[in-house]
C-alpha cells in the first residue's frame, strides 16, 4: 500500500485490532476518540508501550488484551471473545 492509502485507512477506521509488537505507528492518522485494542502476546514486559503514549497524546482509546507466551498467538473462540468483551466497552 502506498502511504496515501495507509493514511486514509487509518483515518477512516472508527478502531483497529493488533498484535503488540507493530507497535502501531500509523494511529497517528486515527481521529480522536477512536479505539485501540492491542493483544499482548508473549510477554512484552514495557509497561507503558510506545502506542499507549501515542495514543494518549492523541486522544485514541487504548486497550490491551495479555494473552499467554506464544508471540504468535492463534485465533482461537476464547481470544475472540475477549476482543469482542473489549469492543463493546
């Protein structure tokens, strides 16, 4: 993708879901007020991650999901309910 099209879609989401590691450079370009849901998996041990700074400066809505050792977590129903319980708060 070109930056012109990461830019506009990331200021067109309303939220974004990422594994914690990316660290989510391109919020940048959300709206105030959108939502953030970072799952953390495989123990990042920082405490405040560098998106969760951005994020607060720009007026986005942090959330973060720990989940287990594995850095690359599967997909599975009890992690989708999770994202899901965090979506809706």
């Amino acid at each position: 993708h070109t930056l012109a099209e990461q830019i506009r879609t990331f200021r067109d989401c309303k939220g974004i879901i990422a594994i914690r590691g990316a660290e989510l450079a391109n919020i940048v370009w959300m709206d105030p007020g959108s939502k953030v849901i970072v799952i953390n998996a495989g123990r990042f041990d920082l405490a405040a991650p560098p998106a969760w700074g951005l994020a607060k400066l720009l007026g986005i809505r942090y959330d973060q999901i720990d989940w287990g050792e594995d850095p690359y977590p599967e997909l599975c129903t009890d992690l989708v309910e999770r994202i899901t319980s965090h979506i809706e708060n």
